[in-house]
C-alpha cells in the first residue's frame, strides 16, 4: 500500500476526523463515512491509522532530559474529585521561584504529547504542572480511543474544578512565584477560557482551538488572553464572533491568532494536522507572553 499524504485526503477527511474525536461519531461511524473517500488502493483503516497519534517518534523532549526535574506528584481538589495527579517540570537543579504555566490536556487524559508540553514549559525556565483528569479512573489508558471513553464518564465542571486545584497547588509551590498561567489545547483550551472567568488571581491563559466561556461570563475576566485559533477548524471557530464581542464590550485584555491553512490540533506533532511552521510560531508567541504576563 502507497504511503499516505495529507494531500491525498479530501478535505472532507479531516473534519469527520475531528467529529469523531470528539465524540460525534463512533469509530464504526467514521470509518463507514470515509469509505466514500478510500480512493488509490487507500482503506478507510489505513486512513485512520494515518491520522491516529503517533506517540513514540513525535517527542520533542524525552522523559528524563538532563535539563529538568520531573516527577509525579499527587494534589487535593476539594470540589473536584478529591485526588489528582500531574506531571511536575522544572529546570534541573533549579532553586529559584519560576513562573508557573499548568498545562491542560486534550479530551483524552495526560497522554504523552501533553507530557511533552509540560517538558517544554520547563525547558523554557518556568515551572509547569499538567495534570490528568483521568486519575480518579486509573489515569491515562495508553490510548487515546480509551482515553476518550473514559473522559466522557467525567462531568467537565468537575475536571474544571481539578484544573482550579492544580493552579492552587502551583501557586503555592515553594520553586514557583506566585505568578501562574494556564496553556490549554482543545478540552483543555475551554478549561483555559474558564479558568479565566473563575480565578480572579490567574496571571494569564492560552486556550489553543478551545470552546468559549459563556459572553455573559466574560465580566469575570481578569487574566490578559492569548487564543490560537485554526483557519479551518469551523467546530470551534463558530463560537469566536460572539466571544470576541463580549471581550471588546468589557474591555477585556486578549489578543487573537489565526493560523492560514490549519486544521484544529495543528500544535500536535503527534498526527498528521501537525502544522511545524504554524505551530512553532503559536508556541513562540505563548511563551513570550507568559514572560511578559507572570513576570
């Protein structure tokens, strides 16, 4: 079978894709809707299979890397699910008090690209904690079909309030400031827009392709907003005009990027909407605006 190509896929492809991982459609669903598109030899499991995360070869920063600190450490989350988990990034030997950044995951749990993103936020000189809200279910399965299944058991006001805890726990680290951002992708970028409206001290938050607080939530807002958005991703992007509208009515603080050609989830190197140039410039931009904002 012929290698397969972003450019051999009908645009049609990826946004199926997108609904079904996002729940719209069930694995059957999707692979009986791309059956019209398997054209050149291709199978709709081969498309699938193509589009699917590949963990192993896209890490950026390996678990290990000499120049941080990682471990795993266990917070309370009061009003969430009682216990929950995260991985802690920082430089190695670090002494300082760095600004903290927590990173929030996609719909499926902490699978390793979002581990990959805290990692980053460490090499950067902050101090980062990106958390599993699959832990009260045992955590991260291994994949991001089970992943999804097991998300979907959680109410997402819930896994708000987890990722609320994670700030407190942050903040109050002894390596950390004071001065804490939130970075989130997908899932994660609607936690990010939330945290926004419910923590009067956040310094700052990135929702990259993420759903948008309520208009009638954005007096709330205090933190300055950076939000990624992708030209083509019509799911999320449907909800901006009226939350721009709400943020400009309210004088809200934010600036927006849209990225030409991309499609939702082109920051993750892990499949095949990665966009390199688009996404290396998003995470550029986020991490000097969490230098200026957590200074």
């Amino acid at each position: 079978m012929k290698e397969i190509r972003n450019e051999d896929l009908n645009p049609e492809v990826f946004k199926l894709f997108d609904q079904y991982v996002h729940g719209l459609l069930d694995r059957r669903g999707f692979l009986d809707r791309i059956k019209q598109y398997t054209v050149g030899g291709l199978t709709a499991g081969a498309i699938l299979s193509y589009l699917s995360p590949k963990y192993a070869t896209a890490q950026q920063i390996e678990a290990g890397d000499p120049r941080l600190d990682e471990e795993y450490v266990e917070y309370d989350s009061p009003k969430g699910a009682g216990t929950m988990r995260g991985l802690l990034s920082q430089p190695a030997g670090n002494t300082e008090k760095l600004p903290g950044i927590v990173v929030v995951h996609e719909n499926r749990g902490l699978n390793p690209h979002i581990e990959d993103v805290g990692r980053r936020a460490g090499v950067a000189n902050f101090i980062s904690l990106a958390p599993d809200a699959l832990f009260p279910l045992g955590g991260y399965p291994g994949t991001d079909d089970e992943g999804r299944t097991l998300q979907r058991q959680r109410d997402r006001m819930e896994m708000l309030e987890d990722f609320i805890a994670a700030f407190e726990y942050l903040k109050q680290h002894p390596n950390c400031s004071g001065n804490v951002g939130v970075v989130g992708f997908c899932f994660g970028g609607w936690i990010s827009n939330m945290m926004a409206v419910r923590v009067p001290d956040l310094k700052a938050s990135v929702p990259f392709y993420g759903g948008q607080a309520p208009a009638e939530d954005v007096p709330n807002i205090q933190a300055p907003l950076m939000l990624h958005f992708a030209e083509l991703d019509e799911r999320v992007n449907a909800g901006w005009p009226a939350y721009e509208a709400a943020l400009k009515e309210h004088n809200k603080d934010y600036v927006a990027h849209f990225y030409d050609g991309c499609q939702h989830g082109f920051h993750n190197d892990t499949t095949p909407r990665y966009n390199e140039e688009n996404a290396k410039l998003a995470w550029e931009r986020t991490i000097a605006f969490f230098g200026e904002k957590l200074a």
